[in-house]
C-alpha cells in the first residue's frame, strides 16, 4: 500500500528533475502531493526520523512523546481545519540508529516513499543541518525542534524553520545573574564534551565569561564515553574556581556531578548544560542535585496564554502530565511546540499546500504554550526569552525572566 | 573440467548482465531507490574489500571501519582544501592502501582473536584521534564539505555510477585474485599458515598486499560517501558496525568466493531495508537473529548451498590442504 | 600530593575496571571464545541491583549474590544452548556469533529497561573520607575492595574446588581432560556461567559508580578488551594487574596530556601491545 502512490507521483519527480523555476515546480509539487492526500482520507502525514536506538534513545523517545501528544490533542480536537475539511494528523515515525547519514536517508525515504506532508527535523543540530538540504531539495517545509546552532540555518534555505535560539541566548543571561547575584565571582573553569552541541555551548559561556572579565582558568575537553573524571576534577579543585561550568549529556553530568562531590570540588557556582533540565537528572544526582543552576529554551514554570492548541502553559504540563504521569521537559515540550507551530501555519494558510505553509510559517507571530513565536529571516525562532533556572530543594525554580522568575539564584550550597 | 568452463562462462555473463541491469537503475528516476543502489554498491565493496583478507587469507579482519572512516576524512578534507572530487577519491583510497601496509606489517603477525582485536581497536583509535584532532577534522562538530553546484537528480546519478564503478573494482579485484598466484597463496595461508610458508609462499608479502587490497577501495568508498552526504562526524564513519556488517554479507552470501559477498550485500540491504521499515525499535535484535540463524543453519552462505562447499570449514580445519578451492586454485 | 591523588584515583578506577575484565578474560582463556555479550551481562547486573535496591531496598554490595546467581544461570544456558554447537568453528564464527547473541540481548535490555540513565541513589551516602590530604570517595573504595575480594574468591575457587580444577584442566588442554573423564562441554558452561556471574556481580558494584543504561555496554566491553590485552589472557593475576595499570594509565594520561585523550591512550598502548607482547604484562603463552 505503501508503495503504490510512489509509483504514481511521477509529476513531482520529474518536475524538480527538469529543473524548473521554484514556483513551477512548487505548484507541482503541490498537485502531487494534495492529491494523494485527498484519497487518503483527509490525513496529513508528518514526517519525525528519530534516534529511537543508539546513543541518542533518550533524546529520541523525548521527542516522540512530545509529537505524539499533539497529535493526539489535535485528532481529539477533530483534525486541523483547512477551509471545510477537517485533517487528521499522522506521524510517521523512522528510527535512524542515532546515524547522521541515516537520518538524512530517513528524511528522503519520508518524503518520496511515505509522502509526508511536512517534516520534523532528526535530533540537534548536526543531523538536522543534514537532513535540512533534503528538506529543501523536495521543498518540504521542515521544523526542527531541537537545533540551536545558527550554522544549521544561515544555509540561505527556504523551508527550515527552528524552535530554538541560538546558544549565546543560554549562556549570557545566566552569566550577567550569577555575576549579579555575587560580584566577588572573579575565575571561571570549563568542562566539555567534545560533541557538537556540548562543545558549542561551552564555547559561549566561554565567550560570555570573558566578555563580563571574568578569568577564565581552564576550558577542558572530554571525550565522548570518558568513563571516569577524577584527573580532570583533581586538576581544577587545585585551581580553585569560583564557578565551575560542565556541558554534556545526562550521563556524562550525572557522573560529573558525583565525582565533584566526591573529590570535594565545591565552586560558588556549578551550572551544567543539558541535563539539569530533565528530571531524570534530579533522581539521579539526589541531593546532590542541589544548587545547580542551568539554562535551558522552555521550563514547566513559565507562562504563556497560547494561541495553539495546548493553550496556556500549565494546560500543556497538565495535558502531558494526564499523558506521561511525567512533567514535561524543554525537549519534550519543544516537540509539541513543532507540532503546535505546524498546525497553526496550516490552519493559518488555509491549505496543507508547502509553499503556503512556508509562507505562514514565516509571517507568523503568535503566542503558544511555549512562549512567543517569530521566526528571523534565517528560519530561527527570534521571539523566545529562554529562561534560567536552578535545582532547589529537588525541584527547579526558575530565576530568570523577570516575568516568570519563581525566586532568586542562590549562590553557594554546592556539597 | 568442461562442465567447470561453462558453469564458470554463465557466471560471469550473468555477472555483466546483472551489472548492466543495475547500472540502469537511474531509469526508474526514483530517487530514494537510487539511494538504496548507491548504499548497496557500498555495502557491496565493503564485503568484496574483506574478502580479500577475510575470506581468501581466513584473517578475521575487522578493520573495515578504521579504512573507511581514514577515506572518508581523507577525502573530506583535501577536498575542503581545493582537491578537486574525483582526485580527492582516489588519492584517498591511496591513503588508506598505505595505511593499510603499514599497519598490516605491524599487526599481521598476530593470529586469530588476537589479531581481531588489533584490527577491531584500530577504528577506535583513529576515532579519538580524529575527535581530538579539532584543527583539522573539527573534532566532534564533524566536518561539512563543500557543496557540488550541480542538480540534484544528477547528484544522485553521479554518485550512484561512481559507487557502483567502485562496486565492479572491487569484483574484478576478487575475480582477479581469484585467479591469480596471490588468490592460491591466500587459501594456502587459510588452511595452515605454516606448511604455506613452508613449501615457499612468502606469506608476510601475501597477507600485507591482500591487507592492502582490502583497504583501497574502502577508503576510495569513504571518501565517495563522505562527498555523497556532504557531512560526516567521527562516530559515524568510524562505527564498530561498518566492520562487522561487510562480515556478515560476506558470510551470508559465501565468504572466500567472488560473487559471494556481492550477493550477500545486496540481500543484507534488502533485509535491513525491510526489518527497518516494519520494525521501529527492535531491528538492532532481528539482524543479531540473523546472524544467530546464519552461523546455524548457513555456515557456508547462501553460494556453500549451491556449490556444495559446506565442508570446506571442517576439511579446513583437518588441515588437509584438497578441498575443492585449493585444487582448483592449483589448476589455475 | 597531587600525583599521590591521582595514583589513589587510578587505582580505584583500576580495580572496578579488573572486575570488569575478569570474567571476560577467563571466557577467552578457557573457551577461546571472546564474549561481545559481556559488556550486556554487566549492565543486567546492574538493573539487577537497581531494581533490588528500589523494590526491595537490598544494597547493591549485598545483590550481588542475586544477580551473580541470575547472571550464571544466562550464561549457563547461552553457553548449552548456542555456543557449545560452534564452540570447534574458526574464531570468526564464534565472534560473529557472540555479536549476533550481543545485538538481540541489548536490543532486548533497550526495550524493557529504555535508554534512560537511572543511577542507584544510596539512602545513606558513604562520603569521602580525607588521609593524609588524599580523598578517598568511600563508595567507590567500597566498590573496588569488593571487586578484589570477589576476584580474590574466584582465584581460590579455580584453585581449591573441584569444579575449578576441572575448569583449569580444560584450559590447559582439553582433549587430555576429556580423558580423564571430563565432561568439557559441561565445564565449557560452567565456565561461560562463571564468567557471566562475575560481570553481573561487577555490574552490582558499578551501580554505585555509573549511571545504568544499555548504553553503557560497549564502554564495558572496551574495557575488558583493553584490560585482557594489557594483563595476559585467563590468568585471574593478569586481569588484576591489567586493570590497575589501565587505570593508573588513564589517570596520569588524562592529568598530563588533557582528559580527552584518556581513551586514546589506551587504546594505542593496547594496540602497541599487542604488536611487541600479545602475551600481556604478565607474559604467559596465551592459547589462541
């Protein structure tokens, strides 16, 4: 059943073969695909390649979870309305083995074998840039809900759009508190997983250190699957940080985290990037968990009245929470917020067509559950203020923005 | 004999007809199936390329990996440097042939697990070198390359006929070595490395040039998928599974024949495609089923079924040296 | 102090990394078969744990009885059931094989457990303790006097018991054993048991040091390669000192070259190793 329509949509293919003007082809493409969909019943199909195995899983079956509650919310909703029909919401899900190049293979498979509609983007920004040329090739709108890296979108492409910002909007707000909160913090030590995105945000907090004078002792790397980071910590405990910055994956920052303690490096201040953010980490790292801050694009405290279909924030942790048992984290929120923007496009174009949906995706200025929306000229969401938070008491209270800040960043109290 | 010379014609014009049939594939102007051709052409070179040192010499390489990832950034790089595609192919499939005789020089004189893990740990090394090595391979952020300004469907096509040119070096390079002194040598040193050396193979010589073949074309592989999916990282060139799956293809199909390993790569793909399109979350455990039920019920592959070569490994291990590849080798 | 502190460390770290190996080391010395599943059986040792812990509030330096004892049992019947039939194939076909039984067990871990790290979070944290200005972060020194206790019993078991002698006389050659009344194939699986017991037990050590997840296999399974190579084959005072040196390694590497070079340091010593002395540090002939 599968196979049939490829076989049909002949068309399409030949019209980007023949290499004719965008909007030609476009308007083509849009012929082919409308087509099919007709038939189908009024299903849109979603595209999501995930790294549902390999290293990545974790992150994989995040994303999952947060596609498939708004799929869910919106089917239960009776579809996304288009003129008089109403489209039920199909994801199509392929696990890409944490594989980049399976990923952008998983992308071109979705797009001319399943004939998906629209895309979500593999996990982070390596394997999304990747994916994000096939995207474009078939001229199919595409969102990445976990990139941050502006290289993935000064590409000059069309059809990406991502819903996080870039990584400086992490590091710097979290630097000016914590050198707000006590301006006797003189010297920084960093700690990095030599990975894409770890090392990257490490690299800015870096840069924002130093912009603020701050003296920055070290800046270390680590490899990926480092079993054991004694020398490390031995090493900087000698050089005596005021505040001391990890970047990593949950693992590595739970690890870390325990060797700290154990080696009694005990900093003023202990930010960690990316896993403070997830629960997980607080079970985990136990008290130890304690006054660690982090930053991160979405937190369960904030509060938005959305436009979408979740509505406010906490009718989106409620509904996720009604789902999963779970609160909701950024990735997982993210993931919805990919499905929530999509469907907004579509409804606000009035048409599933991907040249009007590109169209709304790039005039649209609205309000979710996830906080304002604006995409910049590149395709990366402009309009989001990512909050800082930190662990308190086994749960996270975020510190900044003003607007939604639930209490003060406490400096000192690392065991 | 006769019969022998037939059977053998009709091969190798189902061979070049089978060839023909694929090379046409861009007819169809499907682009995910010419996705597929190019991965399987791949799959095919890398089983071919382990023949070589695998099946013919018996030398459990699995160093597969460690070739195709030195190609791939080999390539990458000198063509962020100006190389010019084509030349940036080749010239790293000469790194990696390089490569491949200095480090079969320093560990062929290991036998079999030993041997293993050496080659096994020499993917990993070149893995963390390569994640280390941030000034000139990018480290973890992987390393894009610079985008060809050509069409998109003649990308595809492009790619595709250089793989699967590729694909056909590495057959002839099989059929040649199969017929060749160097093919009957390797056979020798499978069946007792000893009484080879004995009777006057030079074997240091054999096992480092069938150690070299066996890496030229994968780095020449590498470096072409590297220009084929524009970005690579280290964790994904350097997979321990790019070592083991040209095994199992290599086994599946008859390992130590020539068309052997072909055919097992093209029905690897066909099972991988299929598992991984039907099963989300448990395709890892049914290619480890496979492989359970291969070494069980398949031990001399899918050609050992056909040609009746399913005794050679006990024959092999009796140590007598008349097993119907060595005579024929003999005769050639 | 500093070097005196990264000794300690690396010889912490060595000794977890010893229990890691052991079991693998003394499959590959008796069987010749190397074990692609024992960075898994590791892992279920530590769920073993986690789960007795959270459920059952049993310490993990206690369920090691219990996921030694379920662990043997895996290894029993892998061993009876599969290896046994190819345990005569070239080296190829049993490694193939171990990666094949590896794929479809950790895809199976994968699905029941999923790849979140969970980590074994002690009602009454152990602490570190400071002599002599050098910390000892108890849980891990805890860790590692055990892992050593428990290899320290292994070697007396191969030593003293009957089952042991039986195990020893097989490496030694098989056919003769045979002989002398034997019954290899049975040994063959006791042994594999045994050796699938001691990376369970390992893995119950681990769940205080590690976060748990599937992932963490091949990590494992590095390790014992690097430890075997570097100590000598299926000699238990092999994997002892290949791990303490492989710890000690990687600690004074990561301080003096930068920590992101630890794992290449191992790796290429291994490499170089196997080149000048495939027999290990400890120089026995190894069986191949």
């Amino acid at each position: 059943m599968r196979r049939s329509p490829s076989r049909l949509s002949v068309p399409r293919l030949s019209a980007s073969r023949l290499m004719l003007p965008a909007a030609i082809a476009a308007g083509l493409a849009a012929a082919a695909l409308t087509a099919p969909a007709a038939f189908a019943q009024e299903t849109i199909k979603v595209g999501a390649p995930l790294p549902l195995t390999g290293a990545l899983s974790p992150e994989g079956l995040k994303q999952q979870r947060g596609y498939d509650l708004w799929a869910k919310a919106v089917n239960a909703d009776g579809g996304l309305k288009v003129g008089d029909t109403a489209y039920e919401v199909e994801i199509v899900y392929v696990d890409y083995e944490s594989q980049t190049p399976r990923a952008v293979q998983s992308a071109e498979r979705l797009i001319t074998e399943d004939e998906v509609n629209f895309l979500f983007s593999p996990f982070g920004s390596g394997a999304a840039k990747a994916a994000s040329s096939v995207s474009e090739r078939y001229q199919i709108p595409t969102i990445a809900a976990t990139a941050s890296s502006p290289s993935v979108y000064d590409q000059g492409y069309q059809y990406l759009f991502g819903t996080f910002t870039p990584n400086d909007t992490l590091t710097t707000p979290l630097t000016d508190l914590v050198l707000e909160a006590d301006d006797t913090i003189k010297t920084i030590a960093v700690y990095a997983r030599n990975d894409l995105f770890p090392l990257a945000i490490a690299h800015e907090a870096e840069a924002a250190a130093k912009a603020k004078g701050l003296d920055v002792l070290s800046f270390d790397e680590y490899a990926i699957g480092t079993m054991d980071h004694a020398s490390a910590l031995t090493l900087m405990r000698t050089r005596q940080p005021d505040w001391v910055f990890v970047t990593g994956y949950i693992n590595d920052l739970i690890l870390i985290r325990r060797q700290l303690a154990d080696l009694g490096v005990a900093p003023k201040v202990l930010s960690m990037i990316a896993g403070p953010a997830y629960k997980e980490f607080i079970e985990a790292a136990g008290p130890l968990a304690d006054n660690v801050s982090s930053a991160a694009w979405w937190h369960p405290a904030v509060a938005y009245d959305g436009d979408d279909i979740f509505g406010t924030t906490a009718d989106y942790v409620a509904a996720f929470e009604a789902e999963y048992g779970a609160t909701p984290d950024y990735a997982e929120a993210s993931a919805s917020a990919a499905g929530a923007i999509l469907g907004m496009a579509i409804e606000a174009a009035g048409s599933i067509d991907p040249q009007e949906v590109r169209e709304a995706l790039a005039q649209m200025d609205a309000v979710t559950f996830y906080g304002p929306v604006k995409f910049g000229e590149t395709g990366q969401i402009t309009s989001l203020e990512p909050p800082v938070f930190q662990i308190q008491d086994g749960t996270t209270k975020v510190v900044f923005p003003e607007a939604v800040k639930q209490t003060d960043l406490v400096i000192g109290g690392i065991k | 004999m006769n019969k022998g010379q037939t059977m053998h014609r009709v091969a190798v014009a189902l061979t070049l007809i089978a060839v023909a049939l694929i090379a046409a594939l861009p007819a169809l102007s499907d682009n995910y199936l010419l996705r597929l051709g190019t991965m399987g052409a791949m799959y095919a070179i890398l089983a071919l390329s382990w023949n070589i040192i695998g099946g013919f010499a018996g030398y459990p390489s699995f160093s597969t990996a460690a070739f195709f990832g030195l190609g791939a950034y080999s390539g990458a790089i000198l063509q962020g440097a100006g190389l010019p595609m084509p030349l940036a192919w080749v010239a790293a499939g000469l790194i990696a042939m390089a490569f491949a005789t200095l480090l079969g020089l320093a560990i062929l004189h290991l036998k079999g697990h030993y041997f293993a893990i050496a080659s096994l740990v020499v993917a990993e090394v070149l893995l963390e070198i390569t994640t280390s090595w941030t000034s000139l391979t990018g480290g973890g952020m992987g390393l894009n390359l610079p985008i060809i300004r050509i069409s998109i469907d003649a990308q595809a096509r492009l790619f595709f006929w250089s793989m699967l040119a590729i694909a056909v070096m590495a057959l002839g390079m099989n059929y040649w070595v199969s017929r060749h002194r160097l093919g009957f040598g390797l056979m020798c040193i499978r069946q007792n490395e000893d009484a080879a050396s004995m009777v006057g193979i030079n074997t240091t010589l054999y096992k480092v040039t069938a150690f070299a073949l066996s890496a030229v074309l994968v780095g020449a592989a590498g470096a072409l998928y590297a220009s084929w999916v524009f970005y690579i990282e280290p964790p994904d060139v350097f997979a321990t599974l790019t070592s083991v799956k040209p095994i199992v293809m290599a086994m599946l199909g008859g390992a130590g024949t020539v068309l052997g390993p072909a055919i097992g790569a093209v029905l690897f793909l066909a099972m991988e495609e299929l598992v991984w399109r039907n099963l989300l979350q448990i395709h890892a455990a049914a290619l480890g089923l496979l492989i359970v039920a291969l070494i069980f019920f398949l031990p001399g592959g899918l050609l050992g079924l056909v040609t009746g070569k399913r005794k050679r490994r006990v024959v092999a291990k009796k140590g007598e040296t008349t097993s119907n590849s060595a005579v024929k080798g003999g005769a050639a | 102090m500093l070097y005196a502190q990264i000794l300690v460390n690396g010889l912490i770290l060595g000794g977890l990394y010893a229990c890691i190996a052991v079991g693998f080391s003394l499959v590959w010395g008796v069987l010749n078969v190397i074990n692609i599943l024992h960075g898994s059986f590791v892992v279920l040792g530590s769920y073993v744990a986690y789960f007795a812990y959270v459920h059952l509030g049993i310490h993990p330096f206690l369920s090691i009885v219990l996921s030694g004892a379920l662990l043997f049992a895996l290894g029993y019947v892998i061993q009876a059931g599969l290896i046994n039939r190819v345990i005569a194939a070239p080296v190829l076909t049993t490694l193939v094989l171990t990666f094949g039984l590896e794929l479809l067990l950790n895809n199976a871990v994968l699905v029941a457990f999923s790849a979140d790290y969970r980590a074994v979070q002690l009602a009454n944290p152990m602490g570190s303790q400071i002599i002599g200005g050098i910390v000892f972060p108890m849980e891990r020194v805890m860790a590692t006097l055990l892992a050593l206790a428990l290899t320290g019993l292994l070697y007396l078991m191969l030593a003293k018991s009957k089952i042991g002698r039986s195990i020893v006389a097989v490496r030694m050659d098989p056919e003769a054993a045979a002989l002398m009344g034997v019954k290899v194939k049975r040994i063959y699986a006791v042994t594999f048991g045994v050796g699938a017991l001691m990376a369970g037990a390992a893995g119950s050590l681990l769940s205080v040091v590690f976060p748990i997840s599937p992932l963490n296999s091949t990590e494992f399974l590095g390790i014992a390669f690097v430890v075997c190579v570097l100590g000598g084959l299926g000699s238990i005072a092999g994997a002892m000192v290949g791990g303490l040196a492989l710890g000690v390694i990687e600690s004074f590497g990561a301080l003096l070259i930068g920590p992101q070079h630890g794992l290449t340091i191992a790796f290429s010593l291994l490499i170089l190793l196997l080149i000048v002395r495939p027999t290990g540090i400890m120089g026995r002939r190894g069986y191949e």
